[in-house]
C-alpha cells in the first residue's frame, strides 16, 4: 500500500530506461516519493523515437524479466505480456541457406521479443501512471555528495544547475553511469571495463505482402523463433516486431567493419555470408541502414559493492553491463529491481521515517548491504555466461 501524506522521503533514480522505471514504481508502492531524472530527451517525442530506432538491439525477454515486472505490478505484467511476439526457438541459417530449428525447452517454454524502444515508452507510461512518481527529461546528473545527500542537476533547457536534496539515491544510468563514477569517490569500489573487440549495426528487413487481397502483410520469416546467420567470428540475427518486420542486427569484428568501405564491398560481403537474408533485407535498405544507422561497441562492466551506506546503490548496466549473445542484459537489471524490492520489504524499510542528516537507516543500510553481499555472485556467473556464449 502507497504511504501519503508530507512525511514520504525522497528517492531520485537516475535513468528513465526499463530498470530506472521499475524501480522506480517498486519504490512509490512502498511510500516513496519518487523523481526520476533522465539526460535525454523525452522518449515519447517523435524526434526520440527516430533517434531510438537507429542503434537498439531488439530485447528477447525471458521468464526472468516477464517475473520482476509481474512482482512489481501484475497488471502491467499482463497488459505488456499482449505487445510481445513467442518465440519458441533458434533458427539457424547455414551458409548454404539451409534452416534449422533448435527449441528451447521441450514443454513449449519461449522467450518473446519486443523493440526496446516500445518497452521503455511503456514502461515509463505505466511508472507515471502511479502515484508519487514525477520525471524530468534533460536533466543531467553533474555530480553527487551522497553524505550530504545533495545531487547537483543540470536543467539542459533552462541552461541552469538545480540542486535536488534526497533520501535515497538509485542509479540506474546505464552501462556509463554518472552515479557509479560518483560512488567511487566514497567507496572502496572493485571496477571492470572491458570493450570486445566487436561492433554491432542495426538493420531492418521490411514486411511481406499480404497474403490475400486486403489483408495485413506478412512476415518474410517465421515469428516464433530468433533467427540466426552464425558465421564463426561474425552473425547476423533477427528478431520479430509486431508490425510484421524484423529487426537484425549485425554482429562483426571491428576490421571487417572497417573492410565495409564501399556500397560493393557491403553488398558483395553479404551476397556471400548471408545469401537468403539479403533479398529479403533488400540491397537498397541494407545500403541505406549501413550509411545512416550508427556502429555501436560492445562492453563488460563488472563492480563491488552496488551500494554506499544507506544513501545509493547500482541496478542494470550501471552495476553489470554485459555483451547481448546471452540475452539476459536486461532480463537481469529488471530481476535486481525485484531482488531488491524483496530485500527492502524483508528489512520493513519505512518510507515515511525520517532520518536526521547525520544518522543512517540502518533498515535501508542493513538491505542495500545484503544486496551487495547476495546480489554479486550471480550477476558475475550472468556476465561470465554472456561472454562465453
């Protein structure tokens, strides 16, 4: 039950992205007030869609995912469970064109597939929808004094620093978090970046016709499953959308992007390494995605502890960034959310006891703690497990 009333404390979170806003509803539903604050722009505006749809791996969320969101807001869960596409396996394109199918659980268990662009709007519509919870876009984070719990803002469109007094600090501003750099100026913090290296680049195979005379189109490949082009050092992959295209994405060591240097040279190379997707992408929408859509790089972050005394703590990328050939990125910064919400609720953290400045909640201190402590190990076996696969 959400607490009211004048005595709430304050929780920013930093990052408007699916992590950020389901903390922040886990946080409002047990009292706090919560601000979120994002750098970017809004992402309903038409402007950030377009930007959005240029470099975003298509998500395949799991059981794992599906149970964080289910445990913070069923009616959410099941109104997002509609906007999904099954997919029910892997198919695998050899060199030769030849398909082959690989379940992933025998009893009919499967990942679905959603644009990241959607979850996010979504998520951030149902985070606003709840009591207690405000956003404000263009707001970058400068810096933060977690003892005097004072987070310095800088208002983009009003061209002017804002100080924003909290309780509560979550950082979850991704794979470059502002609120990591700033927990290692107070925290003993063990740190690992690493770029592989690999790029990726965001392609788009059109919808097909319809299959009779005014229907809906078609899909040019089967919807139930995640398709992929292995190719040893490189793969193409491509993920279902509801409006019957795919998203692909080209998985490729830097030098042969770099090797890509001429309409010939990008439509010769995938003449040769993906023969039955390139008619499908078509020659003109490749070139065209290859020259306007950004390559993007590939990083591993690894850190301990996610959390400063009763003041912050870590979630998503911010405290685990991890390659995508696992599939479980965002599967598991949703799960720390739940983790987390699990954790404050065990420890009866009480949003509308007041702390004075210079004291700690040793309630909220004693369950960010526990989250380091539990928290780590499987996050490291998740990142180790992307890596390898």
């Amino acid at each position: 039950m959400t607490a009211s009333g004048p005595n709430r404390r304050k929780a920013v979170v930093v990052g408007a992205g699916p992590v950020g806003c389901l903390a922040a509803m886990s946080l409002a539903k047990m009292g706090w007030s919560v601000d979120i604050y994002e750098g970017r722009p809004d992402m309903r505006l038409p402007s950030s869609k377009a930007a959005a749809q240029q470099r975003s791996i298509n998500l395949a969320i799991s059981a794992r995912g599906l149970a964080a969101i289910q445990a913070i807001d069923p009616g959410a869960a099941d109104r997002f469970l509609s906007t999904v596409i099954p997919m029910h396996g892997r198919m695998i394109h050899d060199a030769q064109g030849r398909l082959q199918s690989q379940p992933y659980d025998r009893d009919g268990q499967c990942i679905n597939s959603i644009g990241r662009a959607f979850l996010n709007e979504d998520l951030l519509k149902e985070a606003l929808a709840v009591p207690d919870i405000r956003a404000f876009f263009q707001h970058k984070v400068a810096s933060i004094d977690f003892d005097r719990r004072i987070m310095k803002v800088q208002d983009v469109e009003a061209a002017q620093d804002v100080d924003v007094p909290f309780d509560f600090c979550v950082g979850a501003d991704g794979s470059y978090s502002i609120v990591r750099r700033q927990l290692m100026r107070v925290v003993r913090m063990d740190y690992q970046q690493w770029y592989i290296p690999h790029d990726y680049l965001e392609l788009k195979m059109p919808a097909g016709p319809p299959q009779e005379p005014g229907g809906d189109p078609s899909f040019l490949l089967d919807p139930n499953h995640l398709h992929i082009w292995p190719r040893h050092t490189f793969m193409l992959i491509a993920l279902p959308n509801k409006d019957r295209t795919f998203t692909c994405t080209l998985f490729a060591p830097t030098a042969d992007f770099d090797r890509l240097d001429s309409d010939a040279a990008i439509v010769r190379w995938f003449s040769e390494h993906f023969p039955d997707a390139l008619p499908l992408i078509g020659e003109q929408a490749l070139l065209e995605d290859f020259h306007r859509n950004p390559r993007s790089a590939l990083m591993s972050i690894k850190a301990r502890p996610y959390h400063y005394k009763d003041r912050a703590v870590l979630l998503g990328d911010a405290a685990h960034a991890m390659v995508p050939f696992y599939g479980q990125g965002l599967n598991c910064g949703l799960e720390d959310v739940r983790v987390l919400d699990v954790l404050l609720r065990e420890a009866r953290v009480d949003a509308t006891s007041q702390v004075p400045e210079c004291e700690e909640d040793g309630r909220l201190a004693s369950a960010l703690a526990r989250y380091s402590e539990t928290r780590h190990e499987d996050l490291v076996a998740i990142c180790d497990l992307a890596m390898d696969n």
